[in-house]
C-alpha cells in the first residue's frame, strides 16, 4: 500500500489500534452536551421528517451487514422504530417493498461496493428516501444517496475491515440518538448516551492494553480447526462479526450462532476439539448466557468468554471495560479483532491481504 504503516508490522494492527482516535473523530463535532442530542448536518432532514419515518431498514454487506446489525438494535432500542439489517446482495435481488415511510440506510467502507451501490441505486429508483454511512468522501455510494454521515476514520488499508466496523457502529447511535430525541426518549436517557459515547476513546485504550493476553489466547485457540462464536441479541452480531474477522485472516473456519440457537442443533458440534467464543455482556440476558456456558462445558467444549466479568464455566475470560448497555456491543467487538490477528500472525498467515479477497468487491 502507498500509506504508511506508521512503524507497525501489519496494516491491520494499525488499524485497530488507531481507534480510540477514528472513534473520537467519528464523534468530533457532533454531541450536544446541552440538549443531550446529535447534530448530524448531512442528513438534510428536518425535524418533521425525522419523526415521519415509521421503519429503518439497513443495507451493506459483510462486516459493514453486521455493523448495520448493531445499528438496528441501537435505534430500536433507543428510538423504538422497527428496524433490522440486511445484506445489501439479498436486498437487491429480491425485489423489495419500497415504503414511502421508511428510512433506508446504506453502509459501505470504501463506497464502492457493487451490490451495495446497485441497491442504493434501485431504491432511489422506487423514490426511497436513502442515507449512507460511508468512509469515503465523495465515493459513488455517497453521491447516490440524500444525506448521511461520513466515519471519518481515514483509510483503511487492510482487507479485514476494523476501524471503519467500529466508526459505522458509532455513527449508529448517533443516528439512533438524533431519531430518538425527537420522538420520546428522554433528556437523561439522552445525557447517559452522549455521556457513554464520550467515554468510548479511553475504553477502547483500556481494551487495547489487553493485547499480550489476547495474543496468548490466540495462540492458545487457533491450534483449533474450528470455533464456534454466540451471542444473544447485543452480542449476537458481535460474534458474528468477531466469526467473519477470524475467517478471513487466519482461515480457521468459525461459525457465529444465536447463543439460544444452540440447543437447536449446533450444540452436536460441541466437544474438547471445537471451541466456543462467547460473548456475554453484563445486560439482562447475563443469566441466560451463563446457563448455555453451563451446557457447552457439560460437552466438554472449551469457553473463551468476552465480556464484563470472569465467570467460572469459561476456561479464559476477556474483561472489558462496562459503557452503557446499549453502546456495549462496540467494545465487545474489539478483542476480537485483536484476537483474529493474533491468530492469522500465529499462523503465518498474509494478515492484511487475505488470499480470494480483495478490499472493495467492486463487481457483481
Ligand atoms: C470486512 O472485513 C470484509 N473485508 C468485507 O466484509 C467488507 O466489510 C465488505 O466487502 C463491505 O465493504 P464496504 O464496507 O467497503 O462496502
């Protein structure tokens, strides 16, 4: 690549560890500690139109697919709008309903992508009303759309995407807080959110200090042919996520499940030889994890938790530091982008270029 490495052996140990700073710009400008709200200029939507939309519907694929995952949580969770993720290949091929209604919103890195693009294109076709959050200016999928926020998160170099995941997913609860304090949450809630945010740079620091200990971890699990990643509901995309980080660069084969999925079928996979990824975040559903940790140790499957706290069912444990609930899930995220890095380098693998891979899928 033609950008500096900035003294780092690989371009996606950079990446990842810039993103205390690529969140703090991401951020930069755009919390208002007075009203507890976002200012997010690039929508060019007024205050009439933002509460007229009564679904969001969010479209990017791979990492960007599961970022927008995160991000129909947060705004359900913050704004209570109906919203869900898709990936934007499916989207396009099988001819979707176009409300007038609805907010869609288009998630690419690079803003190139074909298949995201092609969906951006057929929805401004049918008159739907598009945002994009997008990391690079000016790209073919910012221009398509009507508004929309930009990561700022400089270039990302490396195939497997990290800081622009991370970027995408603050951009979310900014848009998930701006959507919902013109509707009904409250100014405290608004408060403990921008609060939250603000927090994220130097959590994110914390997190990064973890790195001798996921490495050794790394070594430790990579030796395996194959893991399995689950989460529920918050933690769900973020296996997903941390599944995909750890196939494309180290090509250990990995599967993310609903951690409740489980006992309906891939708990027939679980043994000593097949270990699991568990994300288990402190929120309300911390005694239904512990209980499925429970039963994948009675398989004798070995448990690295990522989460809030160290828990007796799991053989490793990641402690990271707590935000607010709903913010949870984009630091849970990062250990496991140290952790597939530690795994691909422990392999000898080209970590920041991938074989089959390329950086934007600019074809169909
Ligand atoms: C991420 O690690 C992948 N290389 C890939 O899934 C990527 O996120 C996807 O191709 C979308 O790219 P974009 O964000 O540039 O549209």
């Amino acid at each position: 690549g033609h950008y500096d490495n900035g003294g780092y052996e690989h371009y996606l140990l950079k990446e990842i560890s810039e993103q205390p700073d690529t969140v703090a710009r991401t951020l930069r400008g755009r919390i208002d500690d007075r009203f507890h709200i976002a200012h997010l200029g690039g929508l060019n939507m007024d205050a009439r139109e933002t509460r007229s939309f009564r679904r969001v519907k969010i479209i990017g694929c791979g990492s960007a697919y599961y970022s927008g995952q995160i991000g129909a949580q947060l705004i359900e969770e913050l704004a209570r709008i109906p919203a869900d993720a898709e990936p934007a290949s499916e989207f396009r091929y099988r001819n979707p309903v176009v409300e007038p209604d609805t907010l869609y919103v288009a998630i690419s890195q690079s803003g190139e992508t074909y298949d995201t693009l092609a969906a951006v294109q057929e929805l401004k076709r049918k008159g739907g009303r598009v945002l994009g959050i997008v990391n690079t200016v000016g790209s073919a999928i910012a221009r398509e759309c009507d508004g929309g926020l930009y990561l700022h998160a400089g270039p990302e170099v490396s195939v497997a995407s990290t800081k622009a995941f991370t970027s995408t997913a603050v951009s979310f609860a900014l848009l998930a807080l701006h959507l919902a304090r013109v509707r009904d949450l409250s100014p405290a809630d608004g408060r403990r959110i921008c609060e939250g945010l603000r927090k994220l740079p130097e959590q994110i620091e914390q997190i990064l200090k973890l790195d001798e200990h996921i490495k050794t971890l790394a070594e430790k699990y990579a030796q395996a042919p194959s893991m399995m990643f689950v989460g529920r509901v918050r933690g769900y995309p973020v296996a997903r996520e941390g599944a995909q980080k750890l196939k494309e660069i180290s090509y250990v084969h990995a599967e993310a499940y609903p951690a409740s999925e489980l006992k309906h079928g891939p708990l027939a996979l679980i043994s000593h030889e097949l270990p699991t990824v568990a994300i288990v975040p402190d929120d309300e559903l911390l005694d239904k994890n512990l209980t499925t940790l429970g039963e994948i140790r009675a398989r004798s499957g070995r448990i690295l938790m990522i989460g809030h706290r160290t828990a007796d069912a799991a053989d490793d444990c990641v402690v990271v530091p707590k935000n607010e609930t709903e913010l949870d899930p984009i630091l849970l995220t990062i250990p496991l982008q140290l952790f597939a890095y530690h795994a691909a380098v422990a392999l000898g693998r080209d970590v920041d270029r991938p074989r089959n891979l390329a950086k934007s899928v600019t074809v169909e």
